[in-house]
C-alpha cells in the first residue's frame, strides 16, 4: 500500500535547515521518507526535522541531521551524522524505524502479557458467611 502525503502531513512534519537551505529535492526527500512514519502511531502529534550544515571538515561539509517525534509519552529522539545530506536523513529515517518499532513492540508485550503486582504484606483472610459456597 502506498501512503500518500496529506495536508494532514504536513501539518504534522516541520523541516528545518540550519546553515544550509532546504532545497526543494531535500523538502521531498524529508517528506517522503519521514511522512511514513505517521503510520506507525496513530498518537503521534508532530515530526520535528533539522538539518545542520556543520563548519567544514578539512574541505569537505558535515551534516548533522537530528529529529524529535512528539508524541503521547516521552518524544523519540534521534541524530545522524554523515558528509552527504542524504546519507544523513537516511540514517536518521532508519534509526526513528528502529526506535519506534522497538517501542511498539514494547507497548505490545506489556500490552498481552500483564505482570500480576506483588504486595509486600500479606492479605487478611475474609471469611465466607454460612451457607455460601
């Protein structure tokens, strides 16, 4: 099934370019890469993007891409680093996949599997009225 980006979506995903603009091929690789992740959870209230043009590496650029979903609990956060942009926003796609997933698996097992509590004390004993089984 292919998922079409939706004014929804991008109400819910904010890109932000940090000493480098955010051409429009990087806006479409940003939205087409993160805007599937708003599958994974319905909760998920915003997708926040940044990409940072670190200062120069001998000659050559350094992006620093990191992202923040907010969403019903404590937000997901991740960075990626790399000398390609794509590379970076790559990275970052794969290791928000990993996290979110690793969440839900998480969400899932405490979901179908309860743990009893165990008390400290012991409980008193009720005694059954006469005539009840």
């Amino acid at each position: 099934m292919t998922h079409s980006p939706s004014p929804e979506d991008d109400s819910k995903l904010t890109m932000q370019g940090i000493h480098v603009d955010l051409t429009p091929a990087l806006q479409a690789n940003i939205r087409s890469k993160f805007s599937t992740l708003l599958l994974y959870d319905e909760r998920i209230v915003r997708i926040n993007v940044t990409l940072n043009k670190d200062q120069k590496i001998g000659h050559e650029h350094h992006f620093i891409a990191s992202a923040q979903i907010q969403v019903s609990g404590p937000d997901v956060i991740a960075h990626a680093s790399d000398k390609d942009a794509y590379v970076a926003l790559g990275q970052l796609f794969d290791k928000l996949d990993h996290l979110l997933d690793r969440r839900h698996d998480k969400r899932k097992d405490k979901r179908n599997h309860p743990h009893g509590i165990d008390l400290p004390a012991d409980l008193p004993k009720v005694d059954s009225p006469s005539g009840a089984l």
